[in-house]
C-alpha cells in the first residue's frame, strides 16, 4: 500500500472553470455524463493529466470533442492534453445498488445518496478528486423519483428530471445528490441582511413526525453564527436529508447536508435527551461547516484538522450557549478522556494535524475533532476573546474561496495579535498527551507555583519540546473565599515557577480550570485537598473534577488493595447532591464515576497490569455503596425531580431527568427494579422508558419488559438500535459475548447497516469487562465480525478495529488472545487499505 506524505504536496496541473455533470439513475448501471473545462494551472510544476477513478466503467472519453486516448494507472487514468484550456467529456457506468461501502453514490432503502468526503467522488466519475481543486458545479439528473435534489439552487424541475445549480466553488467532497420518494419538513429563515432562505428537512414517508425539532436548531445554529461569528447563509435554499445508511453521523455537502436518520429525526417517544442534545450539536456542527470548512476548504486531507477542529470548537460553544456553559464543558473532557487519551496514548497515536497516511478515512479522529478543538480552544484562552475575533474575522476575509492551511489559520492570529505562534503549533505537530505536574511552595506571603510538563514517547516521535500550555488557575483562602480570581499561567519551557505574592495565610491553588488545556494533571494533593475543592471551589469544572478525582482514587485503591469505598468522597458526594442551589444536569453528572476503560488506562500508566474483573468488582462496589450511602437521599432527588407537564428535551428537562434516572439507577440495586418498573410502566417519553429498562435488566430483572419493547418498537429502526446495545450493555461480563452471538442470529441484525452494525459490535467493544472477559468469547466474535464486514464496508469495518488498541495494556493471556485476534484479521484475503493500515498501526 503507497504512503501519502504531507511533505510532498504539489498543486494540480490545471484549474478547472466549470463541471456539468449528467446523472442517469438506474439501480444496477447509473450513466454519469461529465464535461470538464480545464485550463493549465501557471503555478503548477506537474503538468500530468490525472484524473481519479475507482469502480468505474468507461463508456467514453474526449477531449475537445475527439475521442481521448486514456491510459489506466494506478487510482485512475491519465491522458495527452493540449497546452491551453480545453473540454473534457465523459461518459462512465456505476452501480449504486452493490454499493454496499456506502462511499460514491449509493442505494439505502430504494432511495439514491451519495458519500464523497474524503475521496468518494472518484466512485462518481473520473475527476481531480482533491479539496484544493475547486468548482461550479451545473447537476442534471434524470430519474423517475418523486425528488431529485443536488446541491445549491434550483434551475429547472419537471417529472423525472431536475437541473441544479451551485454557484460556489467547491471541491468535489462536498458534492451531493439525492433522489427518492421522499417527503419535506419545510421551513423558513431570513438572514440578517434580509435574505429569505427556504429551509427542508427531507424524510422517508413515516418519518416527517421527527423534523420539528432539528428544524429549530438549524434556525438556531443559522443565527447563532450571524450573531457570534457575523457569518450568513449564502444561498436561497438549504435542504437536510436523512438516510439509514450511512457511515458516520452527518456530512456537511454545500446546501445538501446529508445526515444518518439516527442524528436528525427526534420525537419524544422514540428519542432519549441525549438523542436530542447530539442532534442539536451535529445540526449546528454541519450549518457551521458552510463557511469552516466549504467557503474556507482544505488544502490538502493533512489540513483536516483546519475544518474539524474549528468547527467542533464552533458546535461546542453553540452548545455551551444554548444550554449549561458547565454541563457542557464537563461532558466535552469526558468525551476527550473516554476517546481521545486513550488514542494518543497508544499505537494510533497521530499528530493533530497527521504527516502521513494510506487511507485518509482512518483519520477522522478523536485526536482530529476533538484535540483539534482543544487547540482552537487553548488559542483563543490565550489571545483572549476579543483579539480571537478579530483573528477568525480576518481568516474569513484573507481566505474565503481558498483551500487553506494550518499554516494561513496560525498567521492570521499572528498577524492580527502581533504573537509568534512558532511553538503554539508543535500542537499540531506533536502527538500525545502531555503531563503536567505541579508542586506548590509558600514563604507567609509568597505563594509559588512550580510547573513541569513532559509528554512520553509516541509512534514515529521519541523526543518531545515543551509545548505553550495555558494554565487556568485561581487560589482560594481556607474558609473557601476566592482571593485571586482566574489567572491563564502561560507556560512554555519544561519547567517554570509562578509566584503569587502578598498572601498571609497559605492559598489553596485551583488549577486546570474549565480544563484550560487537554493534558493530564499531576497534582500529588491528597484527599482533604480534593475534599475542600469538592465543596468549595469556585470553578464549575474543577468542583466537579475535585469529586471525579476522589472517585477515581477511591476505585483505584479498591482494584489495587481490595480498600472500601472511601468515605471522604461518599460524604463530599453527599452534601453537592443535597445542595438545591447546583443544577439538576450537574448533580447527575457529579454522581457518575470513572468508566471501567479509563481506570485500565491509569493503572496501566502507573505500570499496574490492569484486571478488567477486579475493575469491574470495584465499579459495582463503589456504586453499592452510594446506593447504601444515600438510601434516605435518593428517593427525594428521584422524587424531586419528576416533571409534570409535557416532555421538552430543554436543558432544565432534561437535567432533572438525568438527575432522576440517575438516582434510580442506584435506588434500583436495593429495591430489585420495583420503582423502574413502575417508571417504565408510566414512561411516555424514551429517555423515561429506556433508563427503566436498562435498570431492570443492570437489577437481573426486565424480561417481559424487554420483550414489549421490542413488540412496541419493532418497526422503528433507530429505537431497535438501542433495544439491541442495551441488552449487551446490562450483560453480566460472563455473558456478554454470548448474549452479543445470540443478537447476531436476531433477524433484524442486518451488518450492512452500520448504525445497526455499531449497536452490536460497538456495545460488545464498550463492555469493557464484557469485551476483555478472560475466555476471550468476545475478542473472537468481534475479529470474525470484523472479517465479514471488511469485504461489504471497509470504512466501517476500520474504525472499530480501533476497539482492540489498549491491547498491550493487558496481561500475556489477554495479550496473546487479542494479538491471535489481530493476525487473523490481517492475515485474511484481500483485506481493504482501510482495515490493513489500522490493524498494521494497532500491532506495531
Ligand atoms: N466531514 C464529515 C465527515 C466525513 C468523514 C469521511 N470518512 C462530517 C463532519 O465532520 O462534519
Ligand atoms: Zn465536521
């Protein structure tokens, strides 16, 4: 397999001036018509033809208008061309119904899609499949579907034919076309300076009761970035569609975003509260590409990060406005943790902004979301608000229309703040999680701060430079007082000492807050530190993260020593539950604790070989001792926070729901499952319905519970999907792979579905005693169901290769099971790019 490095960039040979494409739809053989003006590009050095090309069957090619003589090489084909501009034409045969990889254009559910980021255009027809190669785009299709659609504006419409037009330039990953029997969700939205746009959210007939609410929050997210951002739509129509099959969540295409059913149809009785948050945030996440990420483009897929990372920064403020700033930001950093730490600190561990790769679509990762974002983040703390504005603001006057760079995106900061950003950007370059350790020190007045950071070794990178971290930090007095507000501490060198003065009692420092940069802290303060900060600090995150730590120590003292749950934290735990001035959505969340993978993690880092039974044994531990703990608490906080009156997924609704289910999650380990039951018999919304069963089968109980689920549920494929994780989720760890085998034989298991896919082999990978059992059931069903997938969706098939990453973490058992696992996935025939390069990086 060849290796693209980034260091070999060079332009196009030639720029392209306009693309007309044809489509004939047909099931089995789709015709697709193209004609291409090109022009020599006087700022290319490499004058080669090359077109790309995957899959497809040429009918017919020429050249202004004589037939071209093409030579097939590897990836596509490459011809003769005069030295002046000049017409492509041609005509190629594709088969949308056998593709079943879901990448090019494809069949879901008789309806006509279309996939193209990164490198799915190809599929499409023979073309310069790269994002610096930008164009109009003029789409006829010919179909007899009630509905065409393609990006930008309307041309012309009439009964089997549709001419659309986009009059801006863009590369052909943002290309789209849908045409199906479909329905609209229509709705309106005029601009700030007085444009009316016509918006639809487009749907399979049985589905257009789920549009209202991802209708409000496109309008939310379309004024929510005039307002912040001062950014507009800049066409009449914009049209959302939902599609079964789909490989990842949503795709930002110019004017046609399309999206997975699963994160755009919503309605109360089939959608949790965590439903409707996701929908809101990848709705904002897509509307927000139109101009990070379309009208500003990426160079090369090395820049991946430069729209990613933006525009998750973008969604997640959207999300922090709409809703809890606090709630958000914690949810943010466990995202990160829960995904991204465990990627830096393993063998696919890459560079924000990676140097090389074989497959691209391997590399839309947390590192590059979610790491991306923290970067944007972490820029914008230390120029401050205003100067971050003026900053985005001059990157959308330099670059709109460009395919740009990190390198344009760091120079325009620089440009508009006067900073030198040179070692900032080893954020991009440097990969791994750094660490950062503090010692204090106090002379009766002088209160000193001494910081180190570190970051350990990773693939194809032994040596790691300092980096700029921001440090957020605030000191309290003893009585909880805050005596110094929030401080950014800027460090840049290995080690560095910052000094507080005029003190005369010794301050408690509070430091990371609002987690100010994605790194591990290392702080050496014990339990009463942790408990004072539980109860006092005036940071939303690092009160949390104060009870998260104690939680954390408490379970990782039970795995290692067989110690209690500590007290401490169940008392400190207590008295934030019971105080009714903290929020419902943050009560709930001071009430979670460390998953069981992540405390694999940290043991493994502190050299503990980690044992997924004693791990598992720890979590219920602790969570039988809050529910015994809190055995007078719990019903009031239940009780309290039932809500009469209509369902609405609100922050408020939805805080005081997670706050209830969560305490009945707990009340469920003493009572048997007697108070869900009755929460699932009365439940009128899913976030009700399914927190009752997942309680029942987590207490043993909830058969006949499961099973009116299903009669209820059967033909609503995106509720089925969680009727499926859910069973593996609540499995006990000796049961897991068994109960995952029998779901398989389940006639509504369809692997060609990845939502459905994912709701099996992904809830088999999270269960993480479940996965990791030591008959090593699970680790072989998920290999052979990775094989299986690979031939029919590579995509899908490599990104849950990922669940075998920690590998090495585990002991020679567990290791040589999973390592058989991964020879037999890659020893298989004909293995795609896609799964090769994954299992090869997850063995090395
Ligand atoms: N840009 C798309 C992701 C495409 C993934 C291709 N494998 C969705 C998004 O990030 O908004
Ligand atoms: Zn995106």
């Amino acid at each position: 397999p060849t290796t693209i490095f980034l260091k070999d960039y060079t332009p196009f040979g030639f720029i392209i001036d306009g693309v007309e494409l044809t489509f004939r739809l047909a099931p089995k053989a789709t015709r697709v018509l193209s004609r291409i003006k090109f022009r020599p590009n006087p700022d290319a050095t490499d004058k080669r033809f090359f077109l790309h090309g995957e899959s497809l069957t040429l009918i017919s090619a020429a050249i202004d208008g004589k037939s071209a003589d093409v030579r097939d090489v590897d990836g596509g084909i490459e011809a003769d061309v005069p030295d002046a501009p000049f017409v492509w034409e041609a005509e190629v045969e594709i088969n949308p119904q056998d593709n079943t990889a879901l990448e090019g254009l494809y069949m879901s559910n008789g309806m006509y899609c279309t996939q193209c980021e990164a490198e799915g255009f190809r599929k499409i027809t023979y073309y310069p499949d790269r994002p610096d190669v930008m164009a109009a785009f003029e789409v006829t299709i010919e179909g007899n579907e009630k509905v065409l659609l393609s990006n930008g504006n309307p041309l012309s419409q009439s009964q089997g034919f549709a001419k659309w037009q986009d009059p801006w330039p863009k590369p052909a990953y943002l290309f789209a076309l849908v045409a199906g029997d479909l329905l609209n969700h229509p709705g309106t939205f005029t601009t700030k300076s007085g444009r009316q746009v016509d918006l639809n959210i487009w749907v399979r007939p049985g589905d257009e009761n789920k549009c209202a609410f991802g209708m409000q929050a496109l309008k939310d997210s379309m004024k929510w970035d005039e307002d912040v951002y001062g950014r507009e739509y800049d066409l009449d129509l914009f049209n959302i569609v939902a599609v079964d099959d789909f490989n990842m969540g949503a795709m930002e295409n110019k004017g046609l975003n399309v999206f997975n059913s699963s994160c755009v149809l919503a309605s109360p009785e089939t959608s949790t509260d965590g439903n409707f948050e996701r929908i809101e945030a990848i709705i904002a996440h897509e509307y927000f590409h139109n101009w990070t990420g379309n009208r500003i483009t990426c160079r090369d897929w090395f820049q991946l990060c430069l729209k990613e990372g933006l525009t998750v920064y973008r969604d997640q403020q959207f999300t922090a406005d709409l809703r809890s700033a606090p709630v958000a930001r914690i949810s943010n950093v466990l995202a990160l943790r829960g995904r991204q730490f465990p990627e830096d600190q393993g063998p696919l561990s890459h560079p924000v902004r990676p140097e090389s790769f074989q497959e691209i679509n391997n590399f839309y990762t947390a590192t590059v979301y979610e790491k991306g974002a923290e970067v944007i983040g972490m820029l914008k703390t230390l120029v401050g608000d205003a100067a971050y504005s003026k900053a985005v603001d001059l990157y959308f006057d330099r670059h709109d229309g460009d395919a740009a760079t990190i390198e344009d995106w760091l120079q325009v900061f620089e440009d508009s703040t006067g900073r030198d950003l040179g070692q900032f950007k080893r954020w991009y370059s440097q990969s791994g999680t750094p660490r950062l350790t503090v010692r204090e020190d106090y002379d009766g007045d002088t209160f000193t701060l001494h910081l180190s950071q570190s970051t350990a070794p990773t693939p194809g990178q032994d040596e790691k430079l300092p980096q700029v971290i921001p440090v957020a930090v605030g000191l309290l007095s003893p009585n909880g007082d805050e005596v110094m507000a929030t401080q950014i501490l800027e460090l840049t060198e290995a080690e560095q000492s910052f000094r507080f003065e005029g003190h005369a009692t010794r301050p408690i420092p509070s430091i990371l807050r609002d987690f100010s940069a994605p790194v591990i802290l290392e702080q050496g303060i014990d339990k009463t530190r942790r408990a004072f900060l539980l109860a006092h600090d005036t940071d939303p995150f690092n009160r949390w993260e104060a009870g998260r730590m104690l939680a954390r120590e408490s379970l990782l003292a039970s795995i290692t020593t067989g110690a209690a749950p500590d007290a401490a934290y169940l008392d400190g735990l207590g008295a934030v539950l019971r105080d009714d001035t903290l929020d419902a959505a943050y009560r709930a969340l001071m009430l979670g604790q460390p998953t069981q993978s992540e405390l694999a993690g940290l043991l493994h880092e502190a050299g503990i070989t980690p044992d997924p039974e004693a791990i598992h044994t720890a979590s219920e531990d602790l969570r039988n001792a809050k529910a015994a703990a809190f055995g007078d608490l719990l019903p009031v906080l239940y009780q309290d926070n039932q809500i009469d009156g209509p369902y609405s997924p609100d922050a408020d609704g939805s805080g005081k729901r997670s706050l209830a289910n969560a305490a009945l999650s707990l009340i469920s380990r003493t009572d048997g499952g007697a108070l869900a039951a009755e929460q699932y018999a009365k439940a009128d919304n899913m976030t009700l319905q399914l927190a009752a069963l997942s309680c029942l089968l987590d207490a043993g109980a909830g058969k006949e519970q499961l099973a009116a689920f299903e009669q209820q549920w059967h033909d609503d494929r995106l509720v089925m999907d969680k009727w499926f994780s859910l069973q593996i989720m609540q499995a006990k760890p000796d049961q897991v792979a068994e109960v995952t085998k029998r779901l398989t034989q389940h006639p509504d298991f369809d692997m060609k579905n990845p939502n459905r896919f994912r709701a099996v082999m992904g809830a088999l990978s999270m269960h993480h005693a479940g996965f990791h059992h030591k008959n090593g059931a699970a680790y072989a069903l998920l290999a052979e169901w990775l094989i299986k997938l690979d031939p029919v969706n590579p995509q899908t098939t490599a990104r849950m290769c990922s669940a075998f990453q920690t590998w090495k973490r585990y002991d020679p058992a567990r290791q040589t099971m999973m390592s058989a696992e991964l020879d037999r996935i890659a020893n298989t025939k004909d293995l795609s790019r896609d799964t090769n390069e994954m299992i090869t990086r997850i063995r090395s």
